[in-house]
C-alpha cells in the first residue's frame, strides 16, 4: 500500500472548501454591486489571490470561507468607490444587472451575531430590484455593513475588521442602511397577488388598451428604463400613470413582434421582453396595495446576457452559478 501523503490530502481538503465557498460568494457579491458579471469578476480575483499566495501561507489560514469573504469585501468596496465615477458617463439611468434567479448559500449567525429577527432580512428580498436600488444610493461602508451583517449574519466585529472601522461605528452604518432600506422591503405583497397585477399589466401592454394599462398602474407610478447609451431607452425616469401608459402602449406599436412573457426576476414576479426568439428586455415591478408602483425595465443587451436561455416555454427560470 502507497502511504498517503498528509500535505497532498490536506492541500486537497483545502481546494475543496475553497471551492464549495463559490456560490456563497458570488452571493455576497452581487449584493454589494449589482451586477452578476461584476460578481463573476470579484470571485474570480478572489481566487486568483488565494492561489497566489505562497503555499506555507495558504495552510496557515485556519478558515479559508472567511478569508476569502475577507478578501471578496475588499474587492467589491474599491469597485464601488470607483463606480460613480463611472455612472457620471453612463447614458441615462443606470439600474442593476437582472437575474434570473440565484442559488445561494448563507453563512451560519456567528455567537456575537445579534438575534434580533428585525435586524434580518431574506435572501430573495436582498436581491429585489426595489432594495438593490436603495442599496445603490448608500455609501460603500454603509453597504457593505447592512449586506453582511443584515442578509449574511455577520457580526459587527467580523464587519469591522473587513472594512477597517469600530464594530460601532459598522452597527451605526446598517442602522442608518435599514432606514433607508425599510421602503424596499415593508409592504411588499405575496407573491400570488404580485403575480396576478403582473399578468393583468401583461394582457394591457400586450393589446395596448390604455384604459387597462391605467387601470393596472398607481396614479404616481415612476418607470426607469436603461438602455446604457446602446439601444433605445428613455433617458429620464417616467412619473404619472398616463405618461407611462402611453409609453408602454408606444413601444408596443413600435415594435409588435415583441413578445412579453411571464419571468422570475430576482426573486419576484417580473416579466421579460423578446423579439426573434432573443430577450430584448428584463421588467421588474413593485406593487403597493393592488397597483403597480415602480416599473423597472433593463434594455442595455450588456446587462442580459444572464437571459439568452431562459426562453424555453414551461422552464423554471432559475440561473444556476456552480
């Protein structure tokens, strides 16, 4: 018998666990910034850092899940600091990368982990359209300390060490974070009821009836549509249900072929648009009472590439990332 080599079976433990933190990661990720592509990236440069690190460091880390949350953070935090630099020269509104859905795993409440169910929200309402966009209006730090401590259990001193600040002052920046985040998540209807407006919205856009589109749509409805400067889109964001009426039955008559189908997009009821068999737009809604009251539309082709394959008639459309 060939004696087993405890260096090789311990490096391969470790590339095990190094590997099975992926989703996890992209998870993180893509709360942080808001776009799967940009998540793929930041979970890519992990990797690469973890492995280029000399081997007697790589075994003399205990816990590589926590490295690489560490690591992925810190990647994320220099992306956002930087992105509204690049939002300055991005055409039009700039909304969050859709997708279809996303399987994920969350890490375990640490012992110093507050308890306190107000403080914790679900994953699938971490990656609502609606919260996403609250979420890109916070500061880097704030963000980062509501995603981790609220949707991923952190503590606030396993925060405080990722982002270099007290374990106060990260409890003050989510406190501040869910106050602003609390209009994206209260209120929100069951997804039965979110569905039946949807389809409803659905059947009126697709016979371009304006007196059911109205009847669908929240008199201060706003609609942002994003075409990044490379497809047709409105440049400014649409208030008023009779301004975004006539603008939905205008796209209609522009383009008949389209073709709406019923989707899942980040976890909630939404819609998508296809012509020639290719997604051409991603619809994300929010509903107050019995109305629509954001409509969110992704038209930037750069943004949908997540949606090529989820055409097929009675499929689940679930993104899987392994």
């Amino acid at each position: 018998m060939v004696p087993r080599d405890s260096h090789t079976e311990s490096a391969r433990s470790f590339l095990e666990v190094v590997q099975g933190e992926r989703l996890r990661l992209l998870s993180v990720a893509y709360n942080l910034l808001g776009s799967a592509s940009d998540a793929e990236d930041a979970v890519q440069e992990a990797y690469l850092r973890w492995y280029r690190q000399p081997p007697s460091e790589r075994n003399a880390i205990k816990t590589p899940g926590a490295w690489l949350t560490k690591v992925i953070t810190r990647i994320c935090l220099d992306q956002l600091r930087s992105a509204r630099k690049r939002r300055e020269v991005y055409v039009g509104e700039w909304l969050p990368e859709p997708i279809p859905a996303f399987d994920v795993r969350v890490a375990e409440p640490s012992e110093t982990t507050s308890a306190d169910p107000a403080d914790r929200i679900s994953l699938d309402e971490s990656v609502s359209m609606a919260l996403l966009i609250v979420l890109d209006k916070m500061s880097p730090a704030e963000r980062v300390s509501f995603v981790l401590h609220d949707v991923f259990q952190y503590s606030f001193a396993e925060i405080a060490e990722i982002v270099g600040r007290t374990p106060h002052a990260c409890r003050q920046l989510a406190s501040s974070a869910r106050k602003r985040a609390k209009s994206a998540t209260s209120g929100r209807v069951e997804q039965d009821e979110h569905r039946r407006v949807n389809q409803a919205f659905k059947e009126a856009w697709q016979q371009g009836s304006l007196t059911k589109l109205l009847n669908v749509l929240d008199p201060s409805v706003t609609t942002v549509t994003d075409g990044g400067g490379i497809v047709s889109a409105a440049i400014d964001p649409m208030v008023g249900a009779e301004q975004v009426a006539a603008f939905f039955k205008a796209v209609m008559i522009k383009q008949p072929d389209l073709i709406v189908s019923e989707a899942v997009v980040n976890y909630q009821p939404g819609l998508i648009g296809s012509s020639h068999g290719r997604v051409i737009a991603v619809v994300a809604t929010q509903i107050t009472g019995t109305r629509i009251s954001n409509i969110w539309a992704v038209r930037n082709p750069e943004k949908l590439h997540l949606w090529h394959n989820e055409l097929s008639e009675g499929e689940p459309h679930v993104l899987r990332i392994a």
